[in-house]
C-alpha cells in the first residue's frame, strides 16, 4: 500500500477567479471610509493574507480602528454580495476535473490553507459542489495570516501525512513561504494573482492539466 501523500489548495486566485468580487467589496470598504481605492494591482498583491494584515499593507500608516472597520465593511460588502448572488467567481478551467482526479487516488489525500473565513470558505465549497472534497480546510478565523506556516501544519497534523509527502498550491508568495515555513514542496500557478517570478516555487503549471503529473514529479507517486 503507497503512503500517504496530501495536496494543500490555496482557494482565491488558484481554485477560484475571485478578483470581480475582491474589488467590489473592497471598493465598498474604502468607499465607508471616503478613501481612495488602490489600483487593481496593489489589492490583489495582498490577496491570501487574512483581512487584518491585508489592510495594514494596503494602509501601513493607518490606525487600529480604521483597520477594524474596513475589515468590517469588506465583510459587509461580501455579505451583500452574496445576498445578491454576485459573490462567486467562478473556478479556474480545469480545476474541477484536477480535484476529481486526485481524489479518486486513494493514497491521495486533499485540504485547503485560505485567507478566507470559515463562512467565505464554506460559501466557495457550496456553490461549486466542493463540499467533503477536502480532509482537511484551514481559515483564517483559526491561524495566523499567511505566510505564518500554521495552517500548513495544521493540515499536516489533522491528515496524519509527513511533510516530505505533502505539496502547496497556489498563486502567491505567501502561499509559498507558509509552505516552505512547514517544510512542504511547492508547486506555483502561473494563472494567479502575484508575478511567477515572485513565487519561487518548486514547479510552476500553466494549467490544471498538469497537475497530478507534477504532484507525482514533486512529491512521488
């Protein structure tokens, strides 16, 4: 019997193109505030990170409190969003097929490290018939930001799967560093939100296509 091997997904920006909505609720949240919405490049530079840390990038010489209410607002917004069907971007092509693929291999196990909270999580999993696909699903609500290594560990201890068996997914560079802070292989997406450059990354894939056979490549069959 082959040994446990685990895939951990980053969520926005590798599963899900959910740059529509990421813009529309935080143009809403700066909008509470009468600020001045970055450009598009600079809000999803900080797209992975938990909303706290996201704000305190976006506005390093902002107060406590104002941070606290833009991440109240953007919650909001998201929210209201949701209420009108707008929230869910849709999956990256090909994602679905790769997901079923590896998880018909049953030494292959299958989570999910996101910034997204516990309810944002459980909204994506619903509306794409995502839910029980995963073994084991880390939020924010429970871990510190990325790229803290937390979650990855986390995974790692609720699927019982060594870390020289595990590999990160994903489209950032804190996906990557969290990762690596947990001693796990990487394989970066070229589709996603930060530079591939900026990644690092063991692998890269330019579609989902590729991925079982470079999770065999980084990690073994």
């Amino acid at each position: 019997m082959r040994e446990l091997r685990l895939v951990i997904f980053d969520v926005d920006g590798t599963l899900v193109d959910s740059q529509a909505e990421i813009m529309a609720a935080m143009t809403q949240a700066y909008q509470s505030e009468g600020l001045t919405l970055p450009e598009r490049a600079a809000v999803l530079s900080i797209v992975g990170l938990s909303l706290a840390e996201a704000f305190a990038k976006l506005l390093p010489d902002s107060d406590a409190p104002l941070r606290a209410r833009l991440v109240d607002a953007y919650k909001g917004a998201f929210a209201g969003l949701r209420s009108n069907n707008q929230e869910m971007g849709p999956l990256f092509p090909g994602a679905q097929t790769a997901l079923q693929t590896l998880q018909a291999q049953d030494h292959t196990l299958l989570a999910v490290a996101t910034g997204k909270s516990r309810r944002g999580l459980d909204k994506v999993l619903e509306r794409h018939g995502l839910t029980g696909v995963f073994h084991s699903e880390q939020v924010a609500d429970h871990h510190p930001s990325k790229p803290h290594p937390s979650m990855v560990l986390a995974a790692l201890a609720e699927t019982g799967v060594v870390a020289e068996r595990a590999v990160m997914l994903g489209d950032t560079s804190y996906d990557m560093d969290m990762a690596r802070g947990a001693g796990v292989k990487t394989i970066g997406v070229s589709w996603g939100y930060h530079p591939v450059a900026s990644l690092q990354a063991d692998h890269i894939i330019d579609d989902f296509a590729a991925l079982p056979a470079t999770v065999d490549a980084v990690i073994g069959e």
